[in-house]
C-alpha cells in the first residue's frame, strides 16, 4: 500500500461513486480500441511456447475497465485467458507493474489465496511492443455496489463476511514464507506517507488550504499508534476488485494488485472499511445508510469479525486509521482540485471529484475527533 511514482492516477481512477454510467463503462468487453491493438500472431506465438494447453485459433477483445494497465480477453475454442500490459509509450518509473502484480499471483495461488491462476510473465517488447503477463479468465460476478443490492437482503451479509474473511487470510500470511519478503519497504508506513500527503497539500497554494486538513496535518504524525506491523497489503481493496461465485457468497479471485505491496495491515483493512462512512456518490461505500436495514453488519461488528481472524482483541486506535485513509484520499482530491484550476485536469469527472474535497477533509476530521475523544 506504498505508493509507487505513477500510483496516484492509479487511487483517482478508482475514485468515483457508482452509477449506471460507471458500471457499463467498466463492465464487459469490446472490439479493442485504437491505439491498443498488438501483434495476435506474435502473441499465439508466445501462448503456444509458454502456455501450456494452450491451441488456437485465438481472439483478442479488449475489457472495458483496466484504464491504467490495459486488460484483454483472449478467447480460443477450449479456454478463455486474460491479458494485462504496460501502456505504450513513455512510463513513469515505477508506474504500470505488471511485473509486481504477475509476481503476487503467482506467490498468492500456491498459498492458497484466491486469485487467477498465472501462466506467465513476458518483458520482451518485441512481443507486443511492451510487457505483459497472462493469467486464467475466472467466470463469475463483480459487484460495483458495495451494499450489494442486486442479491436478497438476507444473503448480503454473506458477502460481506466474505470480504472480511479474504483480507484477514491475506494479511495472516507471511510474506517471507511464500517468497515476497522483498516485494515492499516495511516500517515506518504512517509517518512515511502522512509527511508525503501532508506536503503535496501544503504545496498546492492554488487548491487552497482547508482547516481541517490543516487539523490533520498537524494531529495525524503526532498520534500514530505505537508498533510495527508488515503484511501484504493489497492497496485497493475494494467490492469491484473480486470476483464472487455465480451464486454464492464466496470469492474466487481478488483482482488488481497494481497497488500491492507490504505494508501496515490495519491501514489496508481501514481503507476497505472505510466504505460505511463513505458517502456512495464520492466513492461507492454506504455512509449515512443504515447497514441493518441493507441486511448488512455494522461497522463494529464488521471490525470485531476481522479482529477474531486475525488473533486480536480489537483495534484500540480505529478511528486513527480511518481518519489517516479519508485524509489520504482528501489529499489525492485536493490535488485534484488543483489541476481542475490549472486546467490540466483529463478525467471527464475531475470537476466533481474536486468538489467533493471539502466533503473528505471533513470525514477524516469527524474521524479523527472521534480518536481524541476516545483518548481523552
């Protein structure tokens, strides 16, 4: 969950509510678009010396998410794969690792974690003209609502026990024990990324200062909770980044580990928890709704699950840890917010997401009181 160069468009694109819109923008696949096409005979190739089962005839569709690293469907009589690469063109260093997410597969599946299973990796340009890796197609649901409302009332729970139950397996595992003992820069997490935060805000003159971002900057590096603790975090830990069953409350595969990295647990489940404060028209979540109505748990109860799993009595410090992810993601918006008034914003919603600054300052100050009054 440290973010690497290049990684902050990652966390924008990630960062709009749901609607209808976004859901079919993201959901499904088409013919592959201008710009994005490849070399197939070049790839059948490839498939045919390093995937074994592999035979053709193959087609090539193009997802219609993976805006940061596109995604294919490869289509063959017998079997579906897919396909993540690198952009074309210049890259920013550190941006696009395909390389890092083909390296957690492929430690994760023998573990026993649910992903797709990898068939390989390729850091040969001259393939199709930049690297890529290949892995199963996993048929299944992907939910862009995260009160998941298309399923029964009384079988949401399930879902999110589901969810609950997949972090808590991720971060129980030991890195050095499945080969990523170096796939991060353990400790010193929190201090590291508030006093990175803390200086892009404070630099953007033009976005404007807003008092309780200041209130956090000033409270966040003075009251991280004391020890370390190094896991495998997966950055983005997020409904629409799994597949669930066809019918069934169960995970098959965690997808998108482009922010994965070994990191402080307890930030990367607050950032997923983070969803029942989270207003759903800033970014999905359910703030401001009542779980037990939605047949979902509530947030303590959803906390104290993790806890049990993870062999802890609870998380004295709570309110510390989601107000140091609303203040991170208050940070990514009021850059935002900044580009927006120099003009040199791309996203069609940037105007919206820098709106919507204030509304995060807000939450992670409300979050923050809350962990003041708790150590009064």
């Amino acid at each position: 969950m440290e973010p690497r160069q290049g990684d902050q468009a990652r966390l924008e694109a990630g960062a709009a509510g749901v609607s209808d819109e976004v859901t079919a923008a993201n959901t499904g696949t088409t013919p592959v678009r201008p710009g994005f096409a490849f070399d197939e005979a070049a790839l059948a190739r490839w498939m045919d010396a390093n995937v074994p089962g592999f035979a053709g005839p193959m087609s090539v569709e193009q997802f219609r998410g993976g805006q940061s690293n596109p995604t294919y469907l490869l289509t063959t009589p017998g079997k579906c794969y897919v396909l993540r690469r690198k952009p074309s063109g210049d890259l920013l260093p550190g941006a696009h690792a395909v390389e890092r997410e083909a390296r957690v597969l492929e430690c994760l599946g023998p573990a026993g974690f649910p992903v797709a299973h990898m068939y390989g990796l390729c850091t040969d340009d001259s393939v199709i003209g930049s690297w890529f890796y290949v892995m199963d197609r996993v048929d299944g649901r992907i939910f862009w609502d995260c009160s998941f409302a298309e399923v029964e009332a009384g079988e949401r729970a399930g879902y999110f026990d589901a969810m609950n139950a997949a972090m808590a397996q991720l971060h129980r595992l030991d890195p050095a024990a499945i080969g990523l003992e170096a796939y991060g820069k353990p400790g010193n997490y929190f201090a590291r990324q508030i006093a990175r935060w803390s200086k892009q805000y404070l630099a953007d003159e033009l976005a404007g200062r807003n008092p309780d971002m200041d209130a956090l900057v000033a409270w966040l590096p003075a009251n991280i909770p004391p020890g370390e603790e190094v896991a495998i975090v997966h950055g983005d830990f997020r409904c629409d980044n799994m597949i669930f069953h066809p019918t069934e409350p169960r995970i098959l595969a965690v997808l998108d580990w482009e922010l994965s990295t070994l990191g402080h647990p307890l930030a990367d489940f607050a950032y997923h928890a983070m969803l029942y404060r989270m207003p759903p028209d800033i970014v999905p979540g359910i703030g401001g709704k009542d779980p037990a109505a939605l047949g979902l748990p509530g947030e303590a109860e959803y906390v104290a699950a993790y806890c049990a799993r993870t062999g802890r009595t609870n998380i004295a410090d709570w309110d510390f840890y989601v107000a140091f992810n609303f203040f991170r993601l208050a940070g990514i918006f009021h850059g935002i917010k900044g580009r927006v008034l120099r003009g040199t914003a791309a996203n069609a919603q940037a105007s919206e997401r820098a709106a919507a600054f204030p509304r995060l300052a807000q939450l992670a100050r409300e979050a923050m009181d809350n962990a003041r009054a708790a150590a009064a």
